[in-house]
C-alpha cells in the first residue's frame, strides 16, 4: 500500500511533469501544509505591477497616508481570495470547476472564455515587463545588442515562465518559495532606500470622490483577479486542511508583499515623476543597485507569470479543450509568445491591452461576487462528482444555466457598466456620482441579488 501511495504521490513532485488536470485529486494523492500557500501568494505577488499601484494611487491625487491607507486595504482582500481556496480542499478540483455550481455548466463557459483572455493578458503584460527590464540590464553591464539582446531577454522570461508552469503544480511551489527569498530580501532593500524620502504632507487639494474610487479600483483589482484561481492551489491539501489556517497562510504571503511593494510605490511617487515607473524609481536608487532593481523586476514578472500560465491551462480543460494540462498549457505558452513578440518588435499594444483588461472587471467583479456568495451558501460543500457531470447532472439546472446565478451576474454587470470608468468606456451615471468609480461595487450587487434569488429557491451544501 506504502509503495501504491508513493508511486500516485509522483504525480505530483517537484520537476516531474504533473498528470493530474481539473480531474478530482484522490485522497490518497492528497499532500502538504497550508504554509505551502503562504509562500505561493507572497512569491507570486512580490511584483513590480503593486509598485505601479501605490504610485497610481498618489496620481489620482491622494497623499501619503491616504494612499498607504488604500493599499492596506487592498491587501486585506487575500483574506478573502485565500479563504476561497477552501473549495479546492473539499473538492479536490480547479475554481473554475467549482463555480459550475454557481452558474451552471454551460452559464459557466463564458466566464471561462473571459478569464483564460485576462490570464494570458497579463501574462504578455508581465513578459513584456520582464523582457524590457532584461533588456535594460543587458545595456547597463555594457551589452548593447538591440534586436537581438531583445529577442534574448523575451527567449529568457519565457524559458523561465513556461517551464516552470509547464512541470505543474508541485513545481510551482517550490519555485515560487525560492525565487520569494531573494525578490523578498531585494524588495526589502528597495524600501530602505525609497521610504526614507517620501514626502508625507497632505496635498493643497484633496483627492475627491472620484480619486478616491480610481485608488480604490486599482489596488482591488489585483486581488479580484485572483478570484478564479485558489482552489487550483489547494486542491492537492488534505481533507483536514482547516479553513482558519489556509486563510491566514494565503492571506498573509499576499498581504505583506502587495502592501510592501504598494507603499514603495507611494513613496516613490511622492519624490519623483512615476510616467515610467521602472525608471522613475530606478532613479531613486544608488548606481550600484539599479541592475539588482531590474533583476527584481524581471523575478517579479516571472513569479506572477508562473501561477497565471498555470490556471490558464486547468481553464483550457474546463473549456473542453480534450488535452492534458501539460499539453494545453502549449496554447496558452504559444498566445502569449506570439503577444509578447507583437508587443515588443511591431506594435505597442501594451497600454491598449491593459485598458482592455482592466475593462473586464465589469465582468469579474460580478462573477466573483455570485461565486464567493454561492460558496457561503453552500458552506463549501459541493458534489464533487457532480461538478465533473454535463446534462443529468445536479449542476447541469436549466438547459445548463442556473437561472439565479446567472440573473445576478447581470444584474452586477449593468451596475458596473453604468458606474464604470476607464479609458475605454465611462458609464453614463460617472458624471451624477462627481466621476466616483463604482465597477467593484458590481461584485455587492451581484452578491445580494443572488443571495435573495437563492433564497427563493434555496442553495444547499452537498451531503457529507
């Protein structure tokens, strides 16, 4: 039995290509600690992309404290996203498994769509970051290889993505805690040397209702983003994981790297023109530890670029896509080369691709709030056998699409549409709410609609 266990357990093992997809993860293969989640969020969210944030707070007009007050509060929402990682544990599955609950099989593929277009958004975001920033160092130990020191930079960021997405799970934990110990302790250098400076008094004038909000969206929307993806870092744990102790792991990695790297972004902000953040902060530091930055800020990419690949591929199988993780992971690895190429040799798309992106959080916001609210509902208690079902199935409803959820997912996204503003679309009621931005608060309605709607036709927990 002992020789039976070890043999499944090499499914998933470091440096050995995972076999297991959005299929339900045995008991028997079941491995690991909560503290392993501690490490996988505070790695994968010690990235440059926070720095952006604090200092975009500071642009929308607020001062120091206020700005440092918006990204506290932005970190305390891994409190949520980690405790929705309880859903892998009890069903052994990917999120986006899960939330077929929520919106029924076929109601579940759009968002499926969607989410899989932002995972390899960002990936390209992040690729084209770390690939400028390996460019940049290139340049400053005295290569200047133009073209081809760029292809060399993209062919490195994404060797070091892909491979490590591409061996799976227990691979991604372990390289996410690694790469953590030398982007925490550069990063820690990078306050010592920022923090000092920060000018702490308040602005002439205040930031108002809409500066306040665009803070908000923006520090909120890195978390949100997270939403279809905890279970597929929990599902391997054991049963009798508890919910306390894979909160308060997860929460805390992703806590105290956003909120560190958040206020080095204020701070720099208060000093220096941000328009470039990489080489506005550069600025701010010693000759001698600017090529350490731009290794920093290459890690970071990467480490962020590693879970997102990762829960790309599980989201190509919840999509239908008859391949292994491993092998559809292939698709996600190819898109995103292609856009990284694009973006860096023929067009910059880059500042449109991020327009478009932060653009979906009209739908985001909703859906997470209709899934996090399903799962309290059902206190995490699924058939999991059933999430694996089509037509006949307990998930399956109407046709496919469980009315009440799929009623509060647009329910929350016309709120959002209307009290949306981005640079691609302002609601028609931005100018009566004085330019507050409202999209998050799409994820509230959403939430009390479903609840009510449910209500009428009661959402159980699955028998134990």
């Amino acid at each position: 039995m002992a020789t039976h266990v070890a043999e499944q357990r090499q499914s998933d093992e470091v440096f050995r290509v995972e076999t297991h997809g959005i299929d339900r993860i045995p008991d028997e293969e079941r491995h690991g600690s909560a503290k392993d989640l501690f490490w996988l969020w505070f790695g994968s969210n010690l990235t440059f992309t926070y720095v952006i944030n604090g200092a975009l707070a500071v642009a929308f007009g607020l001062s120091f404290w206020q700005a440092t007050a918006v990204v506290v509060v932005g970190g305390l929402a891994f409190f949520v996203i980690s405790a929705a990682g309880l859903s892998g544990i009890r069903t052994g599955t990917a999120t986006l498994v899960i939330s077929r609950a929520a919106f029924g099989t076929r109601g579940n593929w759009p968002a499926g769509v969607l989410n899989w277009v932002v995972s390899i958004g960002y990936t390209i975001v992040n690729t084209v970051v770390g690939t400028l920033a390996l460019e940049v160092f290139f340049a400053e130990i005295g290569w200047q290889g133009g073209d081809t020191a760029r292809a060399l930079a993209l062919l490195v960021t994404l060797t070091l993505t892909f491979a490590v997405a591409m061996w799976g799970h227990a691979t991604v934990q372990f390289a996410e805690r690694w790469m953590a110990y030398a982007l925490a302790a550069g990063f820690a250098a990078l306050l010592v040397f920022v923090l000092p400076g920060a000018d702490t008094a308040a602005p002439a004038t205040g930031p108002g209702a809409a500066g306040w909000s665009l803070a908000f969206v923006v520090m909120l929307a890195s978390p949100f983003s997270y939403v279809p993806m905890p279970a597929d870092y929990t599902r391997y744990l054991p049963g009798t994981t508890s919910l306390r102790s894979i909160t308060w792991s997860g929460a805390l990695g992703g806590f105290l790297s956003s909120v560190a790297l958040g206020v080095a972004g204020v701070a720099a902000a208060t000093q220096t023109d941000m328009t470039d953040a990489v080489a506005g902060t550069e600025g701010l530091l010693p000759g001698w530890f600017q090529p350490v930055f731009l290794a920093l800020v290459l890690l970071g990419s990467v480490t962020n670029s590693i879970i997102t690949l990762y829960s790309s591929s599980l989201n190509l199988q919840v999509l239908g896509i008859p391949w292994s993780r491993s092998r559809a992971i292939l698709i996600s690895a190819a898109v995103t080369a292609a856009g990284s190429l694009w973006a860096l040799f023929f067009a910059d798309f880059t500042e449109s691709l991020l327009s478009f992106l932060s653009l979906l959080i009209i739908v985001f916001a909703p859906w997470s709030g209709v899934f996090l609210t399903d799962m309290v509902l059902r206190r995490c208690r699924y058939d999991a056998d059933a999430l694996h079902v089509g037509p006949g199935g307990a998930y399956w409803y109407r046709a496919g699409y469980h009315p009440a959820g799929m009623a509060a997912l647009l329910t929350g996204i016309a709120f959002s549409a209307l009290t949306c503003d981005s640079e691609l679309w302002t609601g028609p009621l931005v100018a009566p709410l004085g330019g507050a931005d409202l999209t998050l608060l799409g994820s509230v309605v959403a939430a009390l609609t479903y609840a009510a709607l449910a209500s009428r036709t009661p959402v159980r927990p699955a028998a134990r």
